[in-house]
C-alpha cells in the first residue's frame, strides 16, 4: 500500500485535513495540533480556608463530593510527605558523625514495638544504626521524656523525634514485625518485614 503524502500542520489551520476513514473529528485534530498549554499556575492558598469550618464549607461549597474528597486525600498525603522529611532531619542532626571522628550512619532501622489497644507503632526507645561500612549497632539513647541533664537542642530533636515516628505510624499503620528503614543520604523510606541488609 502506498501512503498517501500529508502536509505539515500549521498551528493556526482553523479545519486540518483528515484520513476518510478516521475517527477523530476536525475538532479533536485541532485540539491536538493546538500548542501546548503553558504550565500549570498554582496560587498560594490561605490556610484559613482549611482551618476554619464556615471558612472551608464557602471555599469549597460548589465542589462535588468526589472533588471534596480528592481533595481531602491530596492533603492527607502531603501531611504524611512533609512529615516523613521533616523526621529525617532529626536522626540526621541527632546522629551526625563528624568524618574526622568515624564513620557516619547512612541509614536507621526501627522495629515495631508491642501491639497496643491502639494499634502497632515504632519502637521509639531504641534504633538500629547502619554505618557507611556496613557494621550495624543498637542505639538507645534517646531521652525517655526528655532526661533534666539533656541538652535543650538535643531534648528539643528528641521530643520531635518521638511525635514524628508516632505521626508516621499513624499515617500508615505497620504491622507487627514490621521494619522501617530510613535512609539518611537519600530520604527514602522503606519497609520491610525482615531485617535490612
């Protein structure tokens, strides 16, 4: 079969021509010829439209159901997103290694604590550090509550330390024997139901 030759599409072409047999209307190949649209503008949002209830029921009182809902998980998972960065923060100043002094912790390992009648969290009393050589050693020196000998930086990481994993489980609740590796280089969290490698 010999193809027939076809002209370029020039972007103003009001009625591009179209094959006999094709299925796509003059307007759809004008669509799909038009430019590309330029990138999506988002304004700032006023946090007061989310916080205060009349606010919230004004702001979105022409949306669907769906789109509240679509909405409502959006915000859901951002909250868990910028939680989870701003918990690698805190291992990262509580268990900074100066390169002079030995070897830094890459990664952090956290098991499951004992099952509650609130749900499964993270051990918070004590990690599994993973230094950059690949030798692995149990810290547990986290103030419980926040020891009066503490320094007030370090007892001020470790309070948020603690509400941050507690956050992050309730985010996305494991389950028991679960572990959650935090990697401190990259970000990246992982879970796993056996020990990290």
């Amino acid at each position: 079969m010999t193809r027939a030759p076809t002209r370029p599409m020039d972007a103003n072409t009001k009625n591009p021509q179209l094959a006999p047999n094709s299925a796509v209307t003059p307007g759809d190949a004008a669509h799909l010829f038009a430019a590309s649209p330029p990138p999506l503008r988002v304004d700032h949002l006023d946090a007061e439209f989310f916080t205060t209830h009349a606010a919230m029921q004004q702001a979105t009182a022409h949306w669907s159901l769906t789109q509240l809902t679509a909405a409502a998980d959006a915000l859901t998972a951002e909250c868990a997103r910028r939680r989870e960065a701003m918990f690698v923060d805190v291992p990262r100043a509580l268990l900074f290694v100066p390169q002079a002094e030995g070897c830094p912790v890459v990664r952090v390992e956290f098991v499951t604590d004992s099952p509650s009648e609130n749900g499964t969290y993270w051990d918070e009393s004590q990690a599994y550090l993973h230094d950059e050589d690949g030798a692995v050693h149990e810290f547990e020196d986290f103030t419980e509550f926040g020891e009066k000998d503490a320094e007030p930086v370090y007892r001020l990481l470790d309070d948020a330390f603690r509400k941050l994993l507690t956050d992050i489980a309730a985010d996305t609740p494991p389950q028991p024997g679960d572990h959650l590796i935090v990697d401190l280089e990259t970000g990246r969290f992982e879970r796993s139901g056996k020990w990290a490698t």
